[in-house]
C-alpha cells in the first residue's frame, strides 16, 4: 500500500505490527471481511484474507489523543459490505472512519469527530435505517454513566447530538443498536454495572423524532459486560447479554399479540417477561422475555456475538448461533437444538498454557466459518472451520506496549523487536512458491522476561544481547528446533554446525527470569505420581514442534523462546543502550546515569565475555551508540548534550578494546540519536532541540569533528536518525528521521551543496497514519544483499512508542 511519495520518492508500507488494545469491544470484524482492531491511539484495519490467508495491516488510521477503546463496523442489517468505522477513545470523542476500496488500492479516511461525553467511551456502536426518504444513521456510545445518541440525517448531512443520558449511578459499559422489526425503529441496548440492561427507542411524536427510555430488564447478578443483537427469521429480535457472573443470558423482543394480552399474567409468571410501547405512526406494543440462560464459562464473560444470517436459494437464512469468549481462555459457540429448542455449547475452542489472563472480544466472520478472539495481552486468536473440524489460523501479532529498540539479522532475513511489555519478538518473512506476495510475521518470542526491555544488540547471525529495567546484560542463541522452522518457513539454508551444536529449545523455570536449554530427549517420558507439591509444576513447558506456517500464539508463549547463554555483570543502575561492532568482537553497554561515575560505557570483549575496559566520556545517561560499518569507530550520544567519538585500538595481547579520541557538543538539548554513514567518515546526530547535524572530520585530523554544513531545522525533536546502507547513484547519502510527533522523513544529504543542489533535499515524509503517532524509537535500514534479489529492495524499519513496529520498501 502507497504511504508517500514526493520527488519521485515512492514509499509503500510492507509490514505493520502491532498488538490489539488490552480493553473489550476493541476489535470488529465486518462482512466486507475486514479486521479493525484499536492499536494504541490508532485504528489498524486488518485484511486475513490477503495473499491466500497469509493476513497483512492494510491501515493504521490516527486521529485520536489517546487510547482507541472500542470500534465498531456501522451495519444496514442485510449484512452488506460495510463503509464505515467508528472508533470510541479515551480521549471522550468517536470518529466516524470512512473507508474505500479501488482496483489499485484501499483507503481510509475520516469523515466527523463526534463529541458529548463527558468520560472515556467504553464502547459504541451504528446502524443505518430509513428515515424520511434518506438513508440515516445513528450512533450511539456509552462513556462513565453517560449515554450519547447521534444521528445523521443522510449520508452528506452533519452529526447532531439527538440525546445525552444520565445514568448515574449506573456505570455503563456496552451499548449495541438493531432495528425492531415491524415499525423500522432503532432499538438501543446498554449493560451497566447493575446487572441489568437498559433498553432506549426512538419515537416519532408530532413528526419530531426523539429518543426515550424503554424499559430495564434485571437478571444478572454482577456487571453487564457484553451485548449483541439479532434478528430471527420470524422477525423477533434476540438480545444476548453476558456478565461477570459467568452466565449468558439471551432475550426474545417481539410484537404483542391479542393472544399475549388475555394471558399477560401467566406469561410474566413463566418467563419473567416485560412490555413496552413504540409511537411511530400508530403505537405499537412490544414484549420482552427471558429466552434462555447460557452456563459453561469458568469465568467473566467478555464477548458476544451472533453468527451473520447465511443466503441460501436467495435467501436469507439465520443461523441463531452465538458465539461467547470468557477471561477462563475460552471461545464457545452456543446452538438450539432444532428438535427440543435447548441450547447447548455446540463448539469450544481456546488457549492453553502462558501466562496469559484471557480473552476480551471475540468476532465470527467469513460467513461463520472462522471466529476471531483478542486476548489481555494483545494477541488475536483466529480458527477455521475445515470439514466439520476447527483449527487454528495464521493471524497478525505484535506487542502491546512501547517498541523501544530493535536489530535487524546481519543479513538482513529477519528482525527482532524488544519492548517494555517485556518481550523480544522475531519477525521473518513466510516464503511460499505458490504465492508471489511475501507477507511479514512473528515466527519466535526469545525472551519473555519479568523486566521491561529497553535495549537490543545483534552479536552475529542467531545471538543477540539484550538489556532491560534491570543491571544484568543477557545473551540469547537460537535453538535447534527454531531452526528446523525458520529454514522451513523462509526458505533459507542454516548451516549445518549451528544446527548440531545448537540445544533443541528453552524454557522459563517456575519462578525464573533466565530461558535455561533444553536439549534433545529420546522420546517422551511418562510422568511420574506427584509425591509432593514442587512434584506438580514441572519445569519444562517446551515441546518440539514443526511448523509449516508461522506459528499460533500458544506456540509463541511455550516453544519458540531462545536459551539464555550468558550474563554479564557491571552495571549499578538499568541498562539503557547496547552496541556491537560488526565483527561482533566488542560489545559495548550503557545504563542509567545521574552522575558521572555511573555514565560509563562498558566494554565487553565476546570471545570469553570479560570486561576488558570502560570509556569516561559522558556525565549523564548515553542514550544511543553506534559503531561505523568498518567497525573502527564507535560514537556515542548522552542526555548531557555531548557526543564522543571512540576508536578501536588492539593491546599488547592482541586483544581490542576502545579508546575515546574525540568529544564535542551537538546542541543545546538532549542528543537522542546517532548513526554512521556507510563510508565511516561522518556521522549524524539528532536532539531535542530539533536539529539534525552531521559531523566529519576536519582536514588532516582524523582525531577532531565539526559541523559539515547547515544542520537540519525540523518540525520536532528528533529521536531517531539512521543513515541508508549505501552511496546513493549520485554520490549523495539518504538519511532517514523520526520525529518525536511519530512522522518519519527522507533527506538527500549532498556533501558539496551548490547554488542549484540544496544540501538537504526532502525526498519524503510519512504523516503519523503512515508512520508513527507516538515517538519514534529506532530507525534501521535492512542490510542490502546484491545476491539475493529479494533484498534489493531499499527497505526501512521503524519502532515506535505507539506499540508498531513497521517496515517500508523505498522506491526511487
């Protein structure tokens, strides 16, 4: 999907990952069989059907100012594709997306911003219906105790506030609308915290609309946290509410026949069933009675939904099946038994082991062929039925808080992500030679730590190191059994001693930070009696496995993580940035400072990991390093506003270490970023004051730098800089920028600038829908292989503060 162009600049996104939004209702999936799922202050809209089922981030559409809650398709109850998004955020707004699809492209843009609530809106919803001649729509959401009703005269009409409600003290948390069949009436629902539901109507009353309070239904026991809406074949609607108190209950809103009057009394005996009037036309009765009571859930319930009506013979046909997802890991789907009308779990899927808590939403979709849950922890849970039988999908994944820093593999086949939600994630490309498109996913999870990560090193092909909240550096390598499925999945040779020498997986002991080896076993062994309570927590959780495709995120939790190889000791305070040479003879650390004693960049030497020296030249935290591509040089950036440049010097024993040869000061704020042009003569520096600078050495002193030319004045702070991987054609260099505001740009940096060639050249900028809507972290070109054609595309990749790591081709 094109993201930018200028100059003759084409920059497309190539993969977008993100995690789903820890908040129920915040993810929907339409009958145009699209995704849209709140990820941080953005909507992500989500194509699984995308290169045969492979799956791909078309869209991260932002206008929010904080945290996406909910979102929702708006419908036309005759399950059209949808045209519409609404997105409820906590900064007390819903956005009306509109969204487009062409022969070359899809697009996503917004049409209102609806305000009236007076607190974060919990969940929302839309409907269209025909009104006076137009086809109108109405929103409604629910925020804190407060109920807000849009409405739309027609589809180029403004937004006006139809009706604000006052709950209090009823906190209200779901909220879903349908059209009550016979009249054409919107029919709104609400949970609250009560444990009832409240029902609202519009009324047409001296040819004014308005919108009233219909009626409570009581039942549940504890919060009301899920609804969804119906329409059965006979023209009833069917309301399902669920609740903290593990049980579903489904509720039968029907016209009041003659025959319901004369027995009124006995029918509110039998099914707790209560009635209320629509005035439209003529006034109109309507009943509403208890259907039935759904239990087989361990724990709150979160989600519902009903499966699309299915068209057969040219009709259409409801199903009436309800799907369920519970905080007890589980997805149900409900069914009536055609010949005795009882309901029962036709259908239980879900999630086993991992430290998880959960699933917050669940969505059917393809025709009720596939469902779709988001779990606590940001991941999507997606299952197929295949002949009568279902299994798990491919689905995208990301993480669900700040993508602090990342590497990419020295040559270039994958990338891997740490975050302070206190996982590493790898991310390769899945390679088919039936399919043509390659699509990006997570094919292993490292690390799953009990500290925020914070900083990332690559130390050769399959080790990292990595730091986090913590003092201690860990050295990760890939396992055996990783491997096996990485050369399966990306089609790429792993050599043969790395696979021999290499322990079969890892796994996290109870109570333990450290991944510890696992190494290959003669076959499974049978489990002994539990003699004693440590007897019943076994240690190892990891299981070998083969894979085809990449894996689920069960998979993920248990049996990807890399074994931990090493830990290194030296820091008082947590560790803030790593960097290693491309020889990967030096590592080179920095934590947190106040002071000048605790600023100090460590030096690790790989080959017995010793500590073999440490450079003095900051008086507060370093917050970037970064060694020049011939790994002869080392800079360094610091919140002190200084840089120092360092070089590699061999001791007597042969050994490398470094030694600080020069020092400067980058400007008048924090110097955030810092990276080498490919020659390893200059460098460039980013810093709070907005100001892009590159460095070189003065004539005949390769030991001192200064200012070559005019910095760069930008919109914002800068806090990423990198450098693309080569010389471009023209003897120039690309320089890529990320902005504190989240926007990415493309500068051509001319050493000799003339009166018709500008030293800085804006060749791009990707606006914060395309790139970032938070601060952006880390920018990285891919390391370019001229052997391979498959990476002799430019491509960039970015993380950010707003929980997405990205990737982009660069077309020139």
């Amino acid at each position: 999907m094109m993201a930018g162009t200028v100059n003759n600049v084409v920059v497309g996104s190539a993969y977008t990952s993100v995690g789903c939004n820890r908040t129920p209702h915040a993810l929907d999936w339409g009958n145009n069989n699209l995704v849209c799922f709140a990820a941080s202050r953005a909507v992500a809209v989500y194509d699984p059907k995308f290169a045969g089922n492979h799956g791909k981030i078309l869209h991260t559409l932002y206008e929010h100012e904080d945290r996406v809650n909910c979102v929702r398709w708006i419908q036309d109850g005759e399950f059209s594709p949808e045209k519409e998004i609404l997105s409820g955020s906590a900064d007390k707004t819903v956005i009306v997306w509109a969204y487009s699809e062409t022969s070359h492209d899809v697009g996503c843009q917004r049409v209102s911003k609806l305000i009236g609530l007076d607190a974060s809106v919990n969940s929302v919803d839309g409907f269209y219906w025909k009104y006076n001649h137009n086809v109108a729509t109405v929103v409604v959401a629910v925020g804190g105790d407060q109920i807000c009703v849009w409405l739309r005269g027609g589809q180029d009409d403004e937004w006006k506030l139809q009706q604000k409600f006052s709950t209090k003290p009823v906190l209200m948390f779901d909220c879903v609308v349908n059209l009550l069949q016979g009249c054409e009436i919107p029919l709104i629902a609400c949970a609250g915290d009560d444990g009832s539901v409240q029902l609202f109507n519009f009324q047409i009353l001296d040819k004014e609309l308005s919108c009233v309070r219909t009626m409570k239904i009581p039942g549940h026991e504890d919060w009301v946290r899920a609804l969804a809406f119906t329409a059965e074949d006979g023209g009833d609607l069917l309301l399902a509410s669920a609740a903290q108190d593990t049980l579903i209950r489904v509720w039968r809103i029907s016209p009041e026949s003659s025959k319901d009057k004369c027995d009124g009394d006995k029918l509110a005996l039998q099914s707790n069933q209560g009635q209320f009037s629509i005035i439209c036309e003529d006034e109109l009765k309507f009943k509403c009675q208890l259907e039935t009571v759904l239990q087989g859930h361990e724990n709150w319930v979160y989600g519902l939904h009903w499966q699309p009506s299915e068209l057969k013979d040219g009709c259409r046909k409801n199903p009436l099946k309800l799907l369920s997802c519970s905080m007890d890991k589980t997805m149900t789907i409900w069914g009536a038994d055609p010949s005795s009308g009882i309901w029962f779990d036709q259908v239980r899927v879900g999630e086993v082991g991992g430290n998880t808590l959960g699933l917050y939403g669940c969505r059917f979709g393809n025709q009720g062929t596939s469902i779709l849950a988001h779990g606590y922890q940001g991941a999507l849970h997606l299952w197929h039925d295949i002949e009568g039988q279902w299994q798990p999908g491919v689905v995208c994944s990301g993480h669900f808080d700040s993508v602090d820093d990342f590497i990419w593999d020295c040559s270039g086949d994958f990338a891997i992500t740490v975050s302070i939600d206190q996982t590493s994630r790898l991310h390769a490309p899945w390679i088919q030679e039936s399919n043509e498109e390659i699509t990006w996913h997570e094919l292993s999870r490292p690390q799953i730590h009990g500290y925020d990560l914070s900083c990332i090193t690559s130390l050769g092909r399959f080790r990292f190191a990595s730091g986090a909240e913590e003092k201690v550096i860990r050295v990760f390598e890939a396992p055996h059994n990783f491997l096996e499925n990485f050369a399966r999945i990306c089609h790429i040779d792993v050599p043969l001693p790395e696979l021999e020498s290499a322990p079969q997986g890892a796994a996290v002991p109870a109570l333990g930070l450290s991944n510890k080896p696992i190494y290959q076993t003669d076959g499974p062994t049978v489990p002994k009696n539990a003699h004693s309570k440590s007897d019943l927590y076994a240690e190892n959780h990891f299981t070998p496995t083969l894979l085809m495709a990449p894996p689920t995120e069960e998979t993920l939790l248990q049996n990807t993580l890399w074994p931990e190889v090493q830990k290194l000791y030296g820091h008082g305070y947590e560790l803030f940035s790593l960097a290693a040479d491309p020889q990967c003879q030096l590592l080179v650390s920095a934590s947190k400072a106040q002071k000048s004693e605790h600023a100090s960049i460590i030096i690790w030497d790989t080959s017995n990991w010793s500590l073999i020296g440490k450079l003095e030249a900051h008086a507060l935290t370093v917050s970037q390093m970064a060694f020049s591509p011939d790994g002869q040089k080392l800079v360094s950036v610091s919140r002190d506003r200084n840089w120092a440049v360092h070089e590699k010097v061999q001791t007597d024993e042969g050994k490398f270490t470094l030694k600080t040869v020069a020092k400067g000061s980058g400007g008048s704020r924090i110097l955030w970023s810092c990276h080498w042009f490919p020659d390893s003569r200059c460098f460039v520096t980013g810093s709070r004051d907005k100001r892009v600078i590159v460095w070189e050495p003065v004539a005949d002193d390769t030991l001192s730098y200064r200012i070559s030319g005019q910095p760069l004045e930008c919109a914002d702070s800068v806090t990423a800089v990198a450098c693309g991987p080569s010389i471009l054609p023209n003897g120039c260099f690309l320089i890529a920028i990320g902005l504190d505001n989240g926007q990415i740009q493309f500068y051509n940096w001319t050493p000799a600038p003339s009166d018709s060639i500008p030293q800085w050249e804006l060749l791009a900028t990707l606006n914060q829908s395309q790139a970032h809507h938070r601060t952006v972290k880390r920018l990285r070109f891919r390391p370019v292989n001229e052997n391979d054609a498959s990476k002799q595309t430019l491509q960039l990749a970015s993380c950010g503060a707003d929980n997405t790591f990205k990737i982009f081709n660069l077309a020139f």
